[in-house]
C-alpha cells in the first residue's frame, strides 16, 4: 500500500547507515514531490545480502528541482532530476 | 556528523569530461557477462549482490576498468558462498596461462 500520493511533498531521510544504500549521499535531506508510484519492490538493500527482501516496499519516483539540490546550480530555473526512492527513504514534507 | 561518503557514491563530484568513444568489446568481457547471467539465472547471485560486492571493493580496485570492477566482485562473493576460493581461482588461471604459453 502506497502511503503518498503524486504531488505530495516528502523528504529524504538523512542517515548514513552501512551496506548497500539506494540512495546517494547527495539527495539525502532534500525535499522533492511524488512524480508517481511505482509499484512495490523486495528491499534491495536486504537482496545486496542474500535475504529475500520482503515485505515489498513501495518505490516512489520523487521530482526534485535541481536549485534545491545544488546550492550552485546555474542551470535553467525549471530543471528537476527523478529518483526512485523507496517508501522507508521518505517522511511527509 | 561525519559523513563518509564512499567511492562510487560520486553524485556531485566533480569528474571532468566524459569519454564517449566506443571500444570493442574484449572476449572475457563478453565471459564474464554470461557468467553474470548463468549465476543469476541458477539462483546463485543476485544484482543486488553484484552491486553490493562492486562497492565493497577498495577504492583502488574501484578505479579499475568497468569488468575488472565485475570480476573482482564475483571472485569476492563465489569466497563469501563458498563455492571457489581465490587460490583455486589463481591456480586454474595458471594452468591456463600455462597451456596458452605452451
């Protein structure tokens, strides 16, 4: 079951567990949108080990703009960069 | 806090250009894709545990060539399951260097 829905504003956790993380040290902490849903996975950070990564998680295609993520950013004001992030990743923003 | 942000965790570093010139493709690159399928295929690795073991590896080892990179993660994981040492590994790339010498 998907707890966010498209549009809903969420935000990264910032964590820096060891092992296999999906998610890039440079997203953790910024706030994006929900772009869509896209169905619920097997945890690849627990698969990385061997285990069978359920319960499924749902995955989430989070819109950030790119001015959010790099303070010096010096692109076009309307550039956002997609990450699909699973639900465990995000809080409500 | 100190983040210890590791190797291939490079998003926002700055790389330089990119090379984007095309090179063939060398025969035990082409192995070492199979191989990556035959043990997926069987059940006997994931991705995730490809991707896991490619991480794990030293930063100097990282830097190496992309199926370098590959071969040195499934060497690391077949030790880790049990299935091949790396001295059984070394001592059949010996025979054969051996045999293509000879």
């Amino acid at each position: 079951m998907a707890t966010y829905k498209d549009g809903d504003r969420v935000k990264v956790a910032v964590t820096y567990p060891p092992g296999h993380r999906r998610v890039p040290t440079y997203i953790r902490g910024k706030t994006g949108e929900i772009e869509r849903y896209c169905g619920a996975f097997a945890n690849p950070e627990e698969l990385a080990y061997g285990f069978d990564g359920k319960p499924e998680r749902p995955l989430y295609r989070v819109r950030f703009v790119q001015k959010d993520v790099w303070a010096d950013y010096d692109g076009p004001e309307g550039d956002t960069v997609d990450l699909e992030i699973q639900e465990h990743w995000l809080s409500p923003a | 806090m100190t983040v210890e942000r590791r190797t291939h965790d490079m998003g926002g570093l700055p790389a330089g250009p990119i090379n984007l010139d095309e090179h063939a493709t060398e025969p035990w690159e082409k192995l070492i894709t199979a191989m990556v399928a035959s043990l997926r295929g069987r059940g006997l690795m994931t991705i995730d545990e490809l991707r896991r073991a490619i991480e794990d590896l030293s930063p100097e080892v990282y830097e190496k060539p992309y199926f370098e990179r590959w071969s040195a993660a499934i060497l690391g994981l077949w030790q880790e399951k049990g299935f091949l040492t790396r001295t059984e590994v070394e001592a059949k790339m010996g025979k054969i260097k051996k045999r293509l010498e000879g």
